[in-house]
C-alpha cells in the first residue's frame, strides 16, 4: 500500500511531538513536511519546520492539527485552497469559529473532534444514551482535571460530553451550557449543564459525568494514561479520512457509532 504523505503542524508541542514519534512507527504514513508559528533552527527527523503556507502543504496528502484555534483557521484556508484533507485536534473554538469550519468542510474533507480517544468516544456514546433514558427528571453536570498547562476551560472533551447530553435530551448544545467553573473542590447540579476544571500536575486526562435525580446518581468516567492513546487515535483519523468527500466527521464516523 502507499504510504500516506502527512504534515503536523505545531510540531514543538506536546501533541505535536506525540504524532511525531507516532508517526515515524506507523507504516501507512510518511512524514512530508512539520510546521511551527515561528522559525525553528534545527531539523526533526531529518525535516526543517516551516511556517504555514502553501509550500509547506504542497505535498502532503492529510495535514494533522493540535494547535490554537487562530493557527487552525489560517491551515484551513491554505488546506481548502489546495484541496487538502485536514484532521483537526484542536479545541477551545468559539461558535463563530465552529461555523467557518463548516464552510470550509463544502470543500475539503475533515474530521474534527475534541478528543481522538476511542474510549472518550464511546463514553460520548454512552453519555448521549445515558441522557436520553433517564429524561428530564435527572440533572447533569461535567467534571474534568487536566495537566497545569492547558490552557482552554472546559476542556473539548468535557465539551463533546455536554453535547452527548444535550443530545440525548434533543436539545441544543448552546443552549444547554451552564456556568463553567474552575478549580473548585465542588460544584452544583442545574437544569443546565455546570462544567467544573480542575488544572494540576501532570495529569492527561480526567473526565465524569453525573447525573443525579436527588435520589440516586449515575456516574459515567473515563481515565487516560498515556498521551500516545490520542496521537495513535489522530493516526487511525487521517487514514480514514484519505478517501473520504468533502464533509465535516468525527470519531463517531470512524468508528461506525449510530
């Protein structure tokens, strides 16, 4: 089989470096080009980091992006310009931001999710059956701990958990959210959905949903150990986007979730 030509942008980051390493043991893939927000002096893996830019995207088949939502944008534009697919694992975008990204999905294929752990996924799934069969006589709410240098709150993954919940009531997200706490040893139940932050140590990856009728409360969570688990997920992500049309997917496509 071909190899798969890919590009990383933000490669000095943490996420970056993962689908790096992750990359060069991968068989389906070859690692054409990494891009950075500044000039890098010294070669990765026998590659000299770029700026974003055409050049840089030129060869490149599936373009893998874990950074901020500003340098996300600007790989969309150039990636649209020249029909390349894009696998975005970055989080913290706004709902005007959300909507450019549609636009740009009429013309390229994308999968975007904000969190590319199979077991995230599924508890998603979970999250979103769990809130449709217990209805509207159970409140919910959204714990998450991070490492102390994330900086977005509430995390995408808490985020996709909120909407697995509104979804299951059949509602809209947006309308749904509640207050966003941070660091709080403890938080309240709403009709909305609280989320709760917690940033501490090293931590990868901690999420929990509650719900609660007052008189009973089921607990949905989900641990992560190893970072690999994402950059591996990101991996597996742009395989499957390589033949995919124009559209917006997520991990839900990939794994095949009703």
């Amino acid at each position: 089989m071909k190899k798969i030509n890919l590009t990383i942008t933000g490669c000095m980051g943490r996420m970056g470096q993962k689908l790096i390493k992750s990359s060069i043991l991968n068989k389906n893939f070859k690692l054409v080009s990494l891009t950075e927000s500044k000039k890098i002096n010294k070669k990765i893996n026998g590659i000299k980091p770029e700026l974003n830019s055409e050049r840089a995207f030129k060869s490149t088949d599936v373009i893998i992006d874990f950074t901020i939502p500003k340098c996300t944008l600007e790989v969309l534009k150039i990636a649209a310009k020249q029909k390349k697919r894009i696998v975005i694992g970055t989080t913290g975008f706004t709902k005007k931001q959300e909507k450019i990204i549609k636009i740009y999905s009429r013309k390229i294929p994308i999968l975007k999710a904000g969190n590319m752990s199979l077991g995230v996924n599924l508890l998603m799934y979970l999250t979103e059956i769990t809130s449709k069969s217990l209805g509207n006589k159970f409140l919910s709410k959204v714990y998450e701990v991070h490492h102390k240098g994330k900086k977005d709150y509430p995390s995408g993954t808490a985020l996709m958990l909120g909407e697995g919940i509104s979804k299951g009531k059949n509602k809209s997200f947006y309308s749904m959210i509640g207050k966003k706490y941070f660091n709080k040893k403890s938080f309240p139940y709403s009709k909305k959905i609280n989320f709760n932050s917690i940033r501490k140590g090293g931590v990868i990856g901690e999420h929990e949903v509650k719900f609660s009728s007052g008189k009973e409360i089921v607990t949905l969570n989900h641990e992560s150990f190893d970072r690999t688990l994402y950059s591996e997920g990101a991996l597996a992500a742009a395989k499957w986007l390589k033949n995919k049309k124009p559209g917006l997917y997520s991990m839900r496509d990939l794994l095949s979730f009703k």
